[in-house]
C-alpha cells in the first residue's frame, strides 16, 4: 500500500547510520558527515532523531534538538523514489506530536533560500518566514530562510 498511511515513524538510533546517510548524500550537495549523521542518531535530552519507514525500509529521517520550548529541526530528508507519498509530513508530525508531549511550543528550522520544494512543504505545514541569515551556507554563500510553526499550528490545531 502507498501512501501516509503506510509510513511508519520510530525514532533513530545509531542501526540506521547507513541507510541514513544514503538518503542524507542523495539529498544535499553539501551532506553532513557521518559523524555528524552518527552523533545526531544518538538520542538524549536534547537530540530528537526519527526515522520513517515504508514497507520496512527506511526511507527518511528528521533530526531535531530540544532547545528550552522549541524545537529545532536541523535536518529532514525523503530519500528521493520516496518522496511526495507523505515520508516528510509523517516524520514532522511525529516530530510536533513528540515536543507537544515534551511541553515545546515552538517549531523553528533554516531552509535554503532556493529550496522552493522545502518551502513550500513547510508552508503547508503551517511555518512562516520568520527572517534570513544572509550567507548561511559556507558552500554557496546561500541565504538561509528561518521559518517558524506554533506546534499547534502543525498539529492543525492553529
Ligand atoms: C522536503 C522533503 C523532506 C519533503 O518530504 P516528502 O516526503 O516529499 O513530503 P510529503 O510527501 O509529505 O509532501 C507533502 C506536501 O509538501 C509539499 N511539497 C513537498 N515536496 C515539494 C516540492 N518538491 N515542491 C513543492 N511542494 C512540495 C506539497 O504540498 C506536498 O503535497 P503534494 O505532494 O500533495 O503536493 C523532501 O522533498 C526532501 O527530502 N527534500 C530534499 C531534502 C531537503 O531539502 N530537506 C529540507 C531541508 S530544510
């Protein structure tokens, strides 16, 4: 069955270094190292990583530190085949149910001024632009768009 509703999400841990870094390096030009990808699987007080799954394969992964009451996603991917069939809104819902349960208000994340695709997930999600971090990104020299969700509005309780 395709579809959200055949998208499992579980939370991440250093077994699905492999398959994430897979789907990071198909992802980003400039994907993180996986070092960085193993230090953020290792769940803790603050580092929240999700991993979905589709027909018991992991096929994306959100990472996220709790930061006071929000929470800040640093990193979310669908690995591509699997992409627009509900991979990105599962990991992110899962991810607003989670702070909602651990009492945080506020989604916040940094997307690529050119990622129209992210943008306009996020949008739908219901983040706004919140500001820009002219020259962000060490590779391009990108501006990074901050954009921001109530947890509420993410729920569709906004
Ligand atoms: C952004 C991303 C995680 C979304 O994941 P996804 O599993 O494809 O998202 P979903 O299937 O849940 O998408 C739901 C909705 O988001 C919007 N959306 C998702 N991708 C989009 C795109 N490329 N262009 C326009 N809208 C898009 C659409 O409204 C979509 O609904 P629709 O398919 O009915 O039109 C995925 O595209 C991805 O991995 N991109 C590359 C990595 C990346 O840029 N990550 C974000 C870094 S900040």
């Amino acid at each position: 069955m395709s579809g959200p509703q055949a998208v499992r999400v579980r939370g991440g841990g250093p077994q699905d270094l492999a398959a994430v870094e897979r789907i990071e390096r198909a992802s980003f030009a400039d994907p993180w190292s996986r070092d960085t990808l193993y230090g953020e699987l290792l769940a803790d007080a603050m580092r929240l990583p999700l991993v979905a799954e589709l027909d018991g394969r992991v096929c994306g992964f959100l990472m996220a530190w709790k930061v006071v009451d929000q929470l800040h996603v640093l990193n979310v991917a669908a690995a591509p085949p699997a992409r627009r069939r509900g991979v990105g809104t599962a990991l992110l819902l899962e991810a607003a149910r989670l702070a909602r349960a651990g009492g945080l208000v506020e989604i916040t994340l940094e997307v690529r001024d050119g990622n129209r695709g992210a943008r306009d997930f996020y949008r739908r999600h219901g983040f706004a632009e919140a500001g820009l971090r002219p020259g962000y990104y060490a590779d391009n020299g990108e501006d990074a768009v901050i954009m921001t969700a109530a947890v509420a509005a993410v729920l569709g309780e906004g």
